[in-house]
C-alpha cells in the first residue's frame, strides 16, 4: 500500500545526501577546513564565518589597488596564500614537467605557485569569480581591519573608491561608506533599487538562524533545522487569510524575523524555496485544494506547478 509518509521520508533522505555529495564548497569553506583542521561536514556557522573575516581583508588589499587587473590581483592572491592550497594539493601520478631542471626545482620546492598548481590536482576555487564571491560578503568591519593591519591607508581606500565608485561591488562600496564617509558631489542623483532587488541579498533563513542564535550548528543539524523553518513557515504562510493576520502569526511563531526580513523577500523565498513535499507536510489536501481554487491565476506558473503537484501526491495516497 502507497504510503505518503515514505514517500517523503525518502525524498528528504535522497535530497540530504545529494546536497551533501554534490555541493562544491566555497574558497571559504575550504579556509574554514585549513584553518580548524576539521572536515566540510564539521565546520560550523561560526568557523565558516571567521574564515571569511580573515580572508577579505587580504583580498581588498589587493581589489582596491587601482593599479592591478583582475589576473593580477588573483597572481598575488595565490602568491600570498600558497601555503593554503598546496594544503589541498594532491600530486598527479604522471607530472607535467618537460626538463630536467623542473624536476630538480620542483624535488627542491624552487617552483611558483602557477607550476605548483600545474603539478598537483586542487580542488579549491582559484578563479577571480571566487574572489569576487567573497567580496560579496564584506561587511565595514573588513574595511576598519584592512586599514589596522596597514594593508591600506585611509587615503588609498578613498583613491579607489574615487575612481571606482560606479564598478566596486555593492557590499564593499557600502563598507567604505559606512567607515570612512566619503564626501559625495552634491549634484550626483542617488540610484534607485527596486525592491526585488534589494531582497535578493537577504537571506531569510540565514536571518532565522541569527535570531535564534543557531549560527554555530553543523551542517547536518543546519539540514534539519531549515526543513522544520520551512514547514513551519509554509504552514503559516498558506493557512492565513491575509497579509496582515499572515504577518502576525510570522511574528508569534518567529520573533524578530519580520523585523530583519522584508515582506517582499519572505514572498520570493515562499516562490523559490518551498516545494510540493513540504506543503504536502505542511497543509493539509482540504487547504491546498482551497488555497489552489482560490489562487490559481495569481500564484505565478512555478508556485501554481507546485500546489498541482502536491495534490497529485495526495491524491495518490488515497487511492
């Protein structure tokens, strides 16, 4: 006999394991490992997080010298940490060396980073799309840390944003500002941004966590918690008539989310993130057959796909 509740349990199981077996980690996760000696599945919130504070400092050091290209930033940036990924660094069987003096230079450890990388299979990312990742996270503290450490003077922060403003990645141009408040001409007009836009760089679970002091969670128990917050959340989100009474229960279930997360984001993590297994968990066939007639030209073609889809499973359940 079918049984719904297998089915799911399966799914979840299958999902876990292939995020777990699939997902590439990031350059700073893989900082993370060296620094802690401890394996991806280990690392928690908090480690992941003082591996990203130590590493974009070095990474502005060289991104606001308005004198380097981005091949050059990322030559200096594998330079500076070549202790790191030759940690990684696993030898090929079958070396590309063409001469005897390359082998010599490399039985002597005489090699640049560029030959070293050549020479040995690295999994860590080395590209400059890597960097800029990790720019992507730069908070003012990064900035205040650049100029303790006398990587940069105040002055050559301000050079750059001078001559870069309109080209500096959003998070780092912020930090500036918010650090060293750089005088503005007054007939520059502010850009507007459009509300999706500024909610893509929210993360609404992420807020969930920090809320609720759960930052420093494995990533298995990180797993488990996210699928209980989007049950939770879904439930909430579909079983209330309004956004006002939808708002309300967010608030009674989930303190301060509403607070750091806007509606508009809340809204594109229902879109993106909840699938037809969790609101088969969450609602009940009755609900999602309600919400579905009811909702069925507004929902969008992706979300009114998945409210189909979890009747069909229901549905198949009773058979």
């Amino acid at each position: 006999m079918f049984r719904l509740s297998d089915l799911i349990s399966k799914y979840r199981t299958k999902r876990y394991l292939k995020e777990i077996r699939t997902k590439k980690p990031s350059l700073s996760e893989y900082y993370a490992m060296y620094r802690t000696g401890k394996k991806l599945r280990e690392l928690t919130g908090n480690d992941i997080e003082n591996a990203e504070r130590e590493l974009i400092p070095l990474v502005l050091k060289y991104y606001l010298d308005t004198r380097l290209t981005w091949e050059e930033i990322v030559e200096n940036l594998l330079r500076d940490l070549r202790e790191f990924y030759f940690y990684f660094c696993k030898r090929k069987k079958h070396l590309d060396v063409g001469t005897v003096e390359d082998v010599l230079r490399l039985v002597r450890g005489q090699y640049s980073i560029k030959e070293m990388l050549r020479w040995c299979r690295n999994p860590v990312p080395k590209t400059r799309y890597a960097f800029w990742a990790l720019l992507k996270r730069t908070k003012p503290n990064d900035i205040q840390r650049v100029i303790e450490l006398n990587l940069l003077s105040k002055e050559e922060i301000l050079d750059a944003y001078r001559r870069r403003e309109r080209k500096l990645i959003p998070a780092v141009k912020e930090a500036i500002e918010e650090i060293l408040k750089p005088e503005r001409p007054l007939h520059k007009k502010s850009r507007k941004v459009s509300k999706k836009k500024r909610a893509r760089g929210i993360d609404v679970f992420g807020a969930y966590l920090e809320v609720t002091n759960q930052n420093s969670v494995s990533y298995l128990k990180r797993l488990e918690i996210e699928h209980e917050f989007k049950t939770s959340f879904a439930r909430v989100w579909f079983a209330s008539q309004n956004r006002e009474e939808r708002l309300e229960k967010l608030d009674e279930i989930f303190p301060g989310l509403t607070k750091r997360v806007g509606y508009t984001k809340l809204w594109e993590y229902v879109r993106t993130e909840i699938d037809e297994f969790i609101l088969v968990e969450a609602l009940s066939r009755e609900q999602i057959a309600d919400y579905l007639e009811r909702n069925k030209w507004r929902l969008g073609r992706v979300l009114r796909g998945k409210f189909e889809r979890a009747l069909e499973l229901l549905e198949r359940s009773y058979m």
